[in-house]
C-alpha cells in the first residue's frame, strides 16, 4: 500500500512540474534570444568600457572630457548589455571622466544641462 502511495504521489509531482511550460509551442530558437531582458537590475546602472558603474546621489561640480555617450536606455536590465547602455539615462547623454578620479572607478554622466552625477564601479565582496 505504501508503495502504491508513493508511486501516486511521484506521478501528481511529475505532471504538476510540466504544466504550465508553453504545452503546444515550440522553444524559442537562438535567432529569438538575441537580446534577453532580465526581471531587474541589483541597482541602476551605466555599463561603458566593459564595466558595469552603479548611479549614485552624488552631483559632480568639476569635469574633464567627454568619454562617450549613452546609446541604449532601457529600464530593464538586459543579459549582455552593450556598452553605453544605461537603465536610468536616456540615450544620448554624455559620458565624462572626473579630475583626479581614475574612470576605473567613477565617471559623471550629464543628467541636465548643468548636472552631472557621479556613477561609481561598485565595490566586490
């Protein structure tokens, strides 16, 4: 009887852990999954020169040159973003490095006119 329960009990997990995965439709192909957005981002962010910069609070008062710009805002954070992408800044906002700061660590991206706001590579545990 014991068996007979478990063997029951092993076929119910087995058809509730199928359903509800696309039943009748086919995987989708690597042509389709080019570009694949995520649920969400750990925090805002600007990737430039293969580096991932955490947007933080603090306003830049002094620049020095243009560096790049951002060419893809999307408030997902999407697997493999390019560079200049950004989740908070649209596209088209410029890119500078920091007097004395090296851009390994921190860059101001333009938010206004007169506005620029520090985004730092975040620290590793």
């Amino acid at each position: 009887m014991k068996k007979l329960i478990l063997l029951l009990s092993l076929i119910l997990l087995a058809a509730c852990s199928s359903t509800g995965q696309n039943a009748g439709q086919p995987a989708p192909s690597a042509d389709n999954q080019t570009v694949q957005a995520l649920a969400s981002s750990p925090f805002p962010l600007v990737k430039w020169n293969d580096r991932v910069y955490a947007i933080t609070d603090t306003a830049v008062t002094e620049i020095d040159q243009e560096i790049g710009e951002i060419t893809l805002q999307s408030s997902e954070c999407i697997q493999g973003s390019p560079n200049n992408f950004s989740t908070t800044f649209k596209a088209g906002s410029k890119l500078y490095a920091i007097p004395g700061i090296p851009v390994e660590e921190a860059i101001a991206v333009r938010a206004s006119e007169h506005e620029y706001i520090k985004v730092i590579v975040p620290a590793r545990e």
